[in-house]
C-alpha cells in the first residue's frame, strides 16, 4: 500500500467534527445580536446570541456596533452551537446562519478582544466595504 492510498482511506475516516479549512467567501450582509459575554482564560471573549440576519463564517471580520461608544472590528475564531441531534453535546460549523437550528443562536469566540469590550445588546454585523 503506498502513501496515496492511504491517505485516500484516511480522507474518508476524518471525523465529522475535526476542523477543517474554511473556504473565504466574499463578505455577505449578516447581523449578530449579542445576548450574553464570556470571559476565556487566555483573555479572549466567547459572545453568544441570535443571527437575524444572514450567515457569519468562520474567520470572518465583523464590525462590532455596540450600543454605547465607537465601532470597531473583531474576527471571529470559532462558532459553538448545541448539538440538535445529540442533547448536552456541541458542535462547530463553519458558518452561523439566522435559519440555522436553535433558531440562530450560537456563541463565537472572538480572540483580541476581552469580555469588556463586548456587552448584552450589541450587534456584529459585516464590515463596510469603503
């Protein structure tokens, strides 16, 4: 067996939930309201809440408007959202969709930022292209 075919037969074991490389998209109109914010121990922020409007991908830029004080821009790292076939386990898509399961709620890990910068109320929407 040569190295071709195995990795052929290793490509079709990778585990559903194994990250894989995320195909960039052109920046499509989306709207993330954020309900709640965490603090991680590396100091980075989890927020969680609502798309209503759209899909956010992973690695994507985002413009955070919040309700009191100036925009500014944060990339999100990592989407979380409940399992809906498996209760009390997690999943990671690539994408966060406002016609997603759980009615678009989801949490995203946004690093370079702290849980102060972010707060219940506030929105991530697609950055402006100038």
């Amino acid at each position: 067996m040569g190295l071709l075919s195995f990795l052929k037969r290793s490509e079709k074991k990778l585990r559903p939930d194994c990250p894989r490389p995320v195909e960039r998209r052109p920046e499509e109109p989306f709207r993330f309201q954020i309900e709640d914010v965490f603090a991680m121990r590396d100091g980075s922020a989890v927020v969680a809440g609502q798309m209503t409007l759209g899909q956010l991908h992973r690695g994507s830029s985002a413009l955070c408007v919040p309700i009191q004080g100036n925009p500014f821009s944060c990339t999100v790292d990592a989407i979380e959202q409940p399992d809906p076939k498996s209760w009390g386990e997690f999943i990671h898509p690539d994408a966060a969709r406002a016609d997603g399961p759980w009615n678009g709620h989801y949490s995203l890990h946004i690093p370079g930022r702290g849980k102060a910068d972010f707060h219940p109320g506030d929105r991530l929407e697609a950055r402006r292209q100038p």
